[in-house]
C-alpha cells in the first residue's frame, strides 16, 4: 500500500472526527502552482481540473478529465475515479447524492492547509451559489493538520531512516573538519557524503547544511563563506538533514577544533553545551499528547535562564515530514513575531525538532533533535549528543 493511501484512509477517520462531510481538494495544472496538500493524497500533480473528496460515509474518489483519470485509476489511491465530461455537472451530481451540511476546502492561515488558490476559491464559490448550496463552506485546517502531524507507520520509519543518515554523515564530518577548511568547503563534504549514500539534501543546496564556524559567522539561514575558515579553539555548528524516500530529518551538531595545549573541551564549551542539553531535555519532557504547543518552548527558555544562559531568538522546535518545517504548528513564544497555531494540542505521532542554541566566545553551541509524541510519551528518533565532537 502506498503512503498517499494510508493517508487518505487516515484522512477519512479524521473527516468522521471533525464531522465534516466532505473534504474537498481542488485544483489545476498545480505543478505550477501546488496545494502542499497534495503530495499527501496524490501520487502525481493535478493536470486538468481535479477534486479530490473525501467523505464523512468514508466514500473517497477523484473527479477527473479523461486525460488524467486513467493515470489516477492506476496510483490505486482512491476506491473510485469519476470521469466528467462536464465538471459541474459531476460536482453538482456529487452534492446531490451526499447532501452535505459542511464542506471543508483549503484555505487558512496556516500555510500547510492553504493550498487552494483565491482564483478557484471563488470559481467553486459562484458553482455552489448557482448550485444553491445552503450548507457551510469552512477551513480545512483542522483536517490537514492531523493528516500532516499524525504520522503513519511507514512515515515514521522513512523518518527514523532519515534522521540516521544524517548522523552518519555528521559523524563523517568529524575527521573532515580541521584548521583551515572554509565554511563553504564542509557544505560541499555533506553534499558528497550524501550522494554517497544515494539521498537528498532536506532544503535547498544553498544553506543545507548551515555551517557556522567560530563566533564570526552568520546565524541562521544564510549559504556558508568560501572566506570564513576553521581556527584552532573554535566551535563548528552544523544544522543539516537529508531525505530518505521523500521524508525529511533535520539536526544540529556541535564540534570543537582544539588548540594544541588542549586536553579537554575549554570550561565555557561544556558548561554551555550541558545547559543547552539541560534545556533541549526539559523542553521534551512537556511534549505530551494533550499538552498544548507553546509549552515546552517556554519550559527550555526557564531552563536556560536558570543556568545563567541567554535566550534563543528562534522557536523551539518545528514539525517534519515531506517538508523540514512541515507544517504551520510551531513550538514558539505566543507572540505575533512567530507564525503558527500555538495554542493548538500536541497530537499522537507527530514528529518535532527539538531545538535550543547559545553562542560563546567561540562559535555557537546548538543542539536540535528529533522527537516523536507517543501515547507513552516523548522518544527521541536522533541519538542525543553526549559531547562536543573533538576534531583533531
């Protein structure tokens, strides 16, 4: 069974949940401009114009032209796949056997759910009033946060898969990074570890991995220098994951070039590195199901202060799936400076970094993991990092 059929039997569990009649996915030539949706319930782009519905009575079938429903019929994604020659007339014969109350389409503020173009929005808008629609027309955002979040079983282990890959090629990196190789120059040794092992860089070449060396170079999402190069006594952070069958990991390492009088990692490193890690560990213990988003963001944030450590200015942790930040529920402060739902719940299966981070005298010390929400709690897909990697 593929995974787009997995999820769209999941997706007809959560339509009865959310007591929603049908759940409709709608578009065009979206290999232009795509519902994120999609990749999820489809295994190929929409080409003419598509529906996708599911449904409440656990009926689920595409309307398609008779150029793609045939390829539609051979994915085996839906039970059926109605060829129209006339696509309102199939729409409106839909609503007509399902008399639907409420039915949920693909707009909302989260950009994961947002998929369905203004354009199309109000073409369905003018089909359902000439129709004469008296039900609701709501978000499907509630839907496509869970079918996104809850992994299934096959998503969880390409993630798991994932997620080793990119330790293996970070652990790779340890006889690689040494005095006098640039930024630049460690992005390209991951770039060829990883068509090595035959995979996919998570995000763009560019930036992937993020490579900070010592206390001169860039935070956050920038391309490495070819001109910044490793010293003696500095920090080496690097924020890197790879895909594994379209599924993606991401994870932050630490690693420490030492001076030639050094025995051991320098004082402020380690102190450091254990208060990130203190942190990174309370912010997981309060990734329960049932808890709600914001939580273990502001439980890290406690942990730092309490250790004399500075603040983060980034959130603490963000989902992944088919994308690195996968979706719009974010664990972040409850401030309009951070986009996503952070009042909403912590759901079972779904997959979170979990990501703390403090510069030093010497370069930045982050650490981000990869977690899973279980019925039993908390489990770490990533193998924490016990020390700074020591690069001789």
């Amino acid at each position: 069974m593929s995974i787009q059929r997995e999820k769209v039997i999941q997706a007809i569990e959560i339509v009865k949940e959310e007591n929603i009649d049908i759940w409709l996915t709608i578009g065009r030539e979206t290999v232009m401009n795509s519902d994120p949706v999609i990749q999820l319930i489809s295994k190929t782009d929409f080409g003419g114009l598509t529906a996708a519905m599911i449904c409440k009575n656990g009926d689920n079938f595409m309307l398609a032209n008779h150029l793609d429903s045939e390829g539609y019929r051979m994915t085996n994604v839906f039970d059926k796949v109605i060829q129209y020659e006339n696509f309102v007339e199939s729409l409106y014969k839909v609503l007509d056997d399902i008399n639907p109350e409420v039915i949920a389409v693909n707009y909302s503020k989260d950009v994961a759910a947002d998929g369905l173009t203004y354009g199309m929005y109000i073409q369905l808008s003018e089909w359902l009033n000439e129709y004469g629609y008296k039900g609701k027309l709501i978000s499907s955002e509630r839907i496509i946060g869970k079918l996104r979040g809850c992994k299934t079983k096959t998503e969880i282990e390409y993630i798991k898969e994932s997620t080793k890959y990119a330790e293996k090629i970070l652990l790779d990196c340890v006889d690689f990074i040494r005095e006098g190789v640039s930024e630049k120059e460690i992005l390209d040794f991951c770039h060829e570890r990883t068509e090595y092992y035959g995979l996919e860089l998570s995000w763009e070449p560019e930036q992937c991995p993020g490579v900070m060396v010592g206390p001169d170079t860039v935070l956050g999402h920038a391309a490495p220098s070819d001109t910044l190069k490793v010293k003696k006594g500095d920090v080496v952070n690097l924020d890197f994951g790879v895909k594994y069958k379209n599924y993606c990991s991401d994870i932050q390492r630490v690693f420490y070039v030492p001076n030639d009088e050094d025995t051991n990692l320098p004082h402020e490193i380690i102190t450091t590195f254990e208060g990130v890690q203190e942190a990174v560990q309370a912010g997981v213990y309060k990734m329960t199901v049932g808890e709600t988003i914001y939580i273990p963001d502001k439980t890290a944030r406690k942990s730092l202060r309490k250790n004399g450590l500075p603040d983060f200015k980034f959130g603490f942790g963000h989902q992944v799936g088919l994308a690195t930040h996968d979706g719009g529920i974010s664990m972040s402060p409850r401030n309009k400076n951070y986009q996503g739902a952070q009042d909403n719940f912590f759901l079972e299966n779904m997959v979170y970094t979990a990501d703390v981070g403090v510069k030093t005298s010497r370069g930045h010390v982050n650490q981000e993991d990869m977690i899973l929400i279980t019925s039993n709690g908390p489990v770490f897909i990533s193998k924490k990092q016990k020390l700074p990697y020591w690069c001789k």
